[in-house]
C-alpha cells in the first residue's frame, strides 16, 4: 500500500508522520518542489530581522530525520500531472530535469499556497521580491548584503507586510508601508487597526493607505523606487507582501472540485472528490464554524493540523465513523508588530454585518496585571456577538497579552458561548498574571450591559 | 428602599457599586470591620516582599470614592446580629466601642472568609502570624522591622504558603516550609507538585512534607523555633498558612442554611433562604460544574463575580427569570512561585477518580514559543478527561505561560468540550507567541492517542 504526498511544509510534512505513526506498513513519499522541507515559513521574518540567526533552525525535521522513520523525502521534484483513473503521477525531477511516472494507493495533496505578485510595470526588477520560502528570505538577505538598500518599500499592510517591515526597520532600513485599502491590518475594525497604525509611526515606519502602487521605477535593471499617487518613493528594496493565493491547478486538472473560496473542497475528513485523495494544508477550503460557509484559513497551524486529519484518514483509507474530522476554522490568528501583540479570532463587525448577524460589540483598554503589580501593559479588547442569541462570534485584541486573550476567546466561540457565561467564566486569577477580572471578563460585562440596553433585561426593567 | 451589605472586600464592594449602578435611588450602606475596604488580599505577598510598596495601591476604592457614588461605607463596624424577620441588624461601632440598631429592605452578606490557626501550643507567641488581611502584613513587617528575623518558617505548602516563603525569601530570610501532607501544592497532583518542590529547591526554600508541627517554642513571650518530628527548627518568624474556613456565624444565626461544604447556601441567584438576603463571595458556596456537586472556591476573581450577581439581583429584587445568575465554578487558579507560574482548572486526577469519573489523561512537556524563537520556555501540562464521554474534565499546568493555557482550559470545560474538539481548536499561533501547534493541542493529541488506545478507534481498527 503506497501513499504518496504532494508538497512538504506543514500539512505534507505532519501527514506523512502521522501515517507512518498510525501505519508502520504503508509506503510513504513526500514529492517536494523546494530543495528544503518542513519549514516554518512563519519564522521568515524573524531570520530576515536577525533574531533567528541559523536557518536549519527554521527547519523542523530534515529529508535525513524522515528517511529514519522510513519516510521517502524527494525534493526538487514537481509533481506535474495526476491521473486520478490510473492513480498515476508524472514527477519532474528538476535537478536532473526530466520526467518519470509514479503511482499511488492513496495520494494527499498538500500544495499549499504561493505569493500574489501584483500585475504591474516593473515587478520583474531585481530588488523586488515576495517573502514566501526560505530560498526568498535567502535571496533578500543576499540583494540586502549585495547592494546595501537604505530604504526599503512594503506593499501591502497585511500581517505578513507588517511583520517584514518590523524586520527591515530593524536592520536600519527606513521603511514605508504602502497599502491600497484605507487601513494596515485591515482584516480588524478600524479601532484596533489605528492602534497599528499609531505604533508603526512610533517605532518610525512610514505607512501610506489609500494608495495603488503605478510602478515600480527601475536603473540598471534594479529597482530605485516606486510610484504612486503621481510621486515616486525612493525605495532601493521593495517587499510584495499583498497576499497570497492557493495552488491549486494541480488538483484542478485533475478534476478535483475547487470550491467558492478557490481552495480545494473537502468533505469533512479531508476527501476531495476523487478516489482515495485527501488534500490538506493552504490550498484547501474549510467551513468557518461561526457562518457555516466556506472559508480559506492559509495558516501554519491549521495546516498541521489538517494534516493530521489528512494523514491519519489517508493511512487507513478511512472515510466514515471510524476516520477523523476536521470541523472547521474560527480563523484565529495572532502577530507581533515590534512591541505589540495584535490577533483576532471569529468575525469582525464589518465580517458579521456582512454575514447577516444582528451586531452587538462591547469594547474596552484594559492592563493585563494587577494594577498595583509591576510590569503592567494595557490591552484593547472589542468582542463582538451575535444579537439574537447572545453568542460570542469574534474577538480582536491589541496590546499585552493579545495572544492569551484570544485564545480564551477562541474557544469560546468553539463552545458556543454567550455574554452570560463569558461574564461568569471561571478564569484564572493571581496579581503577577492579570487583574481580578481577567479583560475577557471585563469585557464581556460591557457586553452585557449592550445587551441589557437593548433587550427586556434587568435594567430595562426599572 | 435601603441596601445594607456586610463585608466590604471583593464581594461585598462589587455588589455595592453594581447596585448602585443599576439602581440611582437605593440607599446603600457597607459595614466593614476592618479599618479599609476593597484591599486586594492576593496583593498581599507582594507587599509583604515589596514588590508593591505602597500600602494603598493594594485598595482599590476607599470609602472616600464610595461616598462619592452615594454609597456609605462604615468601617470598623462589625454586624453582630441579623433579625431577619424585623429585617434588622445590630452593628458594633468598634471604635466608640458601643452598639446601635440598623435596618434594610435588602441585604447582602459577604463575611469572607477567614485564616485557620493551629490548635497548637505556642500559637499565641510574638513572632506567629497568619497573612490574611492588610493589618496582618503590617505586623509582620513590623515584626521584621523591629527585630530582623533571620529564619522564618512557614507551615502550610498551599498556594498562600507558597507565595509567602517566596516573599521571605527574597526579602534576605533562610525560609522552610512545613507541610503535613506528602507535598506542597497538594491541590495538585504529583508530578505538578513534584515540579514546584523543585523550584523551590533551587530558589534554596527548604521543604518538609509529612511532618506535623507540634509545637511553636518560644523565649520571652517570643517564637523562637518550630518542633516537628521531635526536633526544633530555629524560626525567629512563623507564619500559618494552612488555610482559610469561611466566615458564617453571623448567617448561620440568622437562620441561613449552610451547605455541606460550611459555606452559606445560596441559589443560583445567589439568594439565600432568608427573605431578601443575598451572599456573596468567600463565605458562600457554590456549585462545581464538573460534578454538579456543592463545592466552596474562596477566591478573589470568584467573589467578585458573585458580586456583581448579588448586587444586581438585590438591587432588583430579582429572583426569577429577570435576575442574573452565577452558573457556578471550576475551581480555576494559578500562583507565581518564584519564576514559576502554577495553575489548574476543573478536577484533579485524584479529585476526578474520587468523583467517581474514569479518568483519561493527556501530559506532556512543551515549549511555549516557537523553538527557534528567542526566550521560549519549559511547560508541563496535564489535561484530565472522563473517559465516559471524552469531556475535559481538568487541567495541570506548571512553567511558561500557564495563565494563558489554563483560561484555554477554563473556557474549554465551560464549553464542555471534548478531546476531538481541542485537538483542532482554531487557536491563534505565530513564532513570538508559541509553538504551532499550542501546547494545549499537543496535549490534547496526547490524550486522543490515549482514547485511541483504549476504544474502538482509528487506530484499534488497525
């Protein structure tokens, strides 16, 4: 029994592992495109600033650590074609440039997501660059010893744009973050997206919003600056960080059903349409547990996690009570930008709106310790719930503690939970760790008092 | 309409400031015993090691703010008598040393609760303590002050224990902690205890376990040492930390029922059996969520909670469908000894076997950043399931960021979630902020392996 497994990041990676755990017996290959696999491509940014200094650091297990476990690891080779009916592969071997056929019992198709380059003049120059793979992060390394750059351009004000401006400001470039929407970070609501704005000009890094990037201005076949709004920004490095996409052309012509999102659909155990092919990781869709519809969560973690699901279905072929599910996402998320944690789970207002919800929000700046303890940093907090049944179906959070609070948050919406229980919920309390009432809870009695406001409660009553 | 409630800590305040809050017009009136009100307790090791230095920082209101929202606050008052058919009260001003005749329409009691002294000989000695209210702290430092202990011993390894001999500690003292049980920390099991009796070896606080103090040997009207097991332990200091009984002579007199626990017994608005009088906080019991059981969980947060539920409630009047309720508690907690953080939800392995659960765990040792990030640390955590059902029915965390995984936990068993539901929480993940998968999921993978194991699962199948 072979299984074969496209693509070996983080969903590739924990599938094969997990198959081989589950199943000592089965075949096991991981195709590989990139020279190097398992690699934590959250930790980029962070090789890029310095603060991780080795880049096998970044690498979880090597090629070697799957060969031990009897796990067949073969990078540089692109799995070009799949034929579901002969459960067959064409591979290219891009080392030694030519083709072979392979086949498979069962296939896992894990191929990720690549980087959006935006259609404009000039995105070939060299200096221009998207952070998505080590062999990225290595090439902006080299250009940044190469040339030196002393100023340095991000396009796009995602979590990823935000994260390489952090890196790049602190190697001494200045840095100027342009994005096309009204705000960085806009995946929040305006109140938390204007506290990364206000701390990117505390720590010096330039942000212009409302702004589509014309050109990017080349000399000598390099770029030296780019244009917008009619002016050029002089910008000796430019970082395309506007998104990314799924990769999903593979399975596509293959026939797999693609859904509305454009990931790859997957039924609950991570099956796509075709026989014995499971697929996992960034280029899959998944069901947002709050609106129910599908949605595409390109994260590390979830990612892992779908490969166990993946890897442990796939391994025993299994695809009814007995297999694994995955439910779904909240599309939970957490970044750091220089000093200030910033995350999100479930909808923003603006998302909820959008999805029908009967918006109700509660909102405060709350300190993360005992007020009388040292070391106290303060948080804002809005949660945000659903108005007919009181359930809590998204939170953000900025400042101290951001990625505690949205845990707690998560799960909560995980559980179903309304304003009621949050007010009662039974946190964890000690001077050194947080206040009397933990900020959720706080929050969450703002909320209340909305709720109180609005319906036939208690202080309606009087 | 006039409110009076008695006891002005956590409990007794929060109902006072949210009754004034929902109701403009009540007269409100806070009996308080002791010279402050609304002084943080769990602050008081802190102080006691000057981490906080100012005294006043640990009171959150004084009678002065109160006076401001029209709220009277008589401290040095101490209720001696409840009539609760004539809804009178007989008050003891203790500074006029003499007593006077009081009334409400409704009332709130939150007596607190109050530290155990040992039945032994030499408790009376200069020099022996308990550390429960800001009065207490000051003697002791006088204590110090005056005649610079240089040992101190403290008997009771529980939570207050702890924090206390790290609080002596730092401040210059050779400090030992004596416990009559097998470990300290014995709210925990073992291997969480193990590792805190660690820490506390390389901070050089001595531990004994199983050992009794027989006696508190003193010189001049001073403690001079400890006998236990036969033999003195020189001890210029004690201080008895071996735990707190809640205060209810005043109810239990008025005809209030006491639970099973020795805590009044409240519904779930937190009414009492008398005719419009509610408690709150350390002196009431409340309900276990994980067995359904009466349990008693005299903690700061807790009180708080009910506060705000007993002092909406007899604010109104409610008592049905309009009034708010406290669902009850989880016995969540965590303390910092030293660099190590403690916490723990729901039941214990012990405590869930003891209520007659068959228990499923999950442990592990993981790391609380990514591996390659700078600053990650050590955590151990045990997750406790029912084996029945798959519920999370508990939790045990020791080490980096166990505040943050045991609210995860907290908010988890509030949800009623089960091991497939943690093993793909959507919880938030990047580099800076923990591993990709959280500790809690590991764990959580852990405890499935656990349940795979043991039914009719994927991999029994095999």
């Amino acid at each position: 029994m072979r299984l074969v497994v496209i693509g070996g990041i983080a969903a590739g990676t924990k599938a094969a592992s997990r198959a081989r755990r589950v199943n000592p017996d089965l075949e096991i290959t991981i195709y590989q495109e990139e020279p190097e696999i398992s690699i934590s491509e959250c930790g980029l940014p962070y090789f890029l600033s310095g603060v991780v200094e080795n880049r096998d650091d970044l690498i979880a297990r090597t090629p070697e650590k799957f060969a031990e476990k009897d796990v067949e690891v073969l990078v540089r080779h692109r799995v070009e074609r799949i034929d579901p009916e002969n459960k067959t592969l064409t591979v290219r071997d891009l080392g030694a440039d030519e083709d072979f056929e392979d086949s498979y019992d069962r296939l896992i198709i894990s191929t990720g997501a690549t980087a959006v380059l935006p259609p404009i003049d000039g995105a070939e120059l060299d200096g221009v660059f998207a952070l998505r793979f080590l062999t990225d992060a290595e090439a902006i390394m080299e250009y940044i010893r190469e040339r030196s750059p002393e100023r340095a351009a991000v396009i796009g004000g995602g979590y990823i744009g935000l994260e390489v401006a952090e890196s790049l400001k602190e190697i001494g470039m200045d840095t100027t973050i342009v994005e096309v929407d009204d705000r960085v970070a806009n995946a929040y609501g305006s109140e938390a997206a204007e506290k990364v704005a206000e701390h990117l000009k505390e720590k010096g890094v330039d942000v212009s919003t409302c702004e589509r990037v014309d050109e990017m201005v080349g000399e000598d076949g390099r770029v030296r600056a780019i244009r917008f709004n009619g002016e050029e920004l002089e910008a000796e490095l430019v970082i395309v960080g506007i998104g990314i996409k799924p990769c999903v052309n593979l399975a596509k012509e293959a026939g797999a059903e693609i859904g509305p999102t454009g990931a790859i659909r997957v039924d609950k155990y991570l099956k796509t349409n075709l026989p014995d092919v499971w697929a996992a990781g960034d280029c899959v869709e998944s069901l947002d547990l709050v609106t129910g519809e599908p949605s595409w969560v390109p994260l590390g973690d979830t990612a892992n996690q779908m490969g166990r699901v993946a890897g442990t279905n796939a391994a025993y072929g299994a695809a009814g009570a007995d297999a694994l599910q995955f439910p779904g996402t909240l599309g939970t998320g957490v970044f750091k930008v220089f000093d200030l944690g910033v995350a999100k789970t479930g909808l923003s207002e603006e998302g909820a709106e959008e999805a029908g919800f009967e918006v109700v929000t509660g909102a405060l700046e709350a300190v993360d310790k005992a007020g009388y303890y040292p070391g106290a940093g303060s948080t804002f907090i809005k949660l945000i719930a659903d108005g007919a049944t009181g359930r809590l179906i998204g939170a953000e959070i900025v400042g101290a503690s951001a990625d505690k609070y949205v845990d707690i948050c998560a799960t909560a919406i995980w559980g179903r939970l309304s304003y009621p229980d949050l007010v009662n919920l039974d946190l964890a309390y000690a001077p050194p760790f947080g206040p009397v009432l933990s900020p959720i809870i706080q929050a969450a009695s703002i909320l209340a008092g909305e709720f109180e406001k609005k319906t036939e409660g208690v202080r309606a009553a009087e």
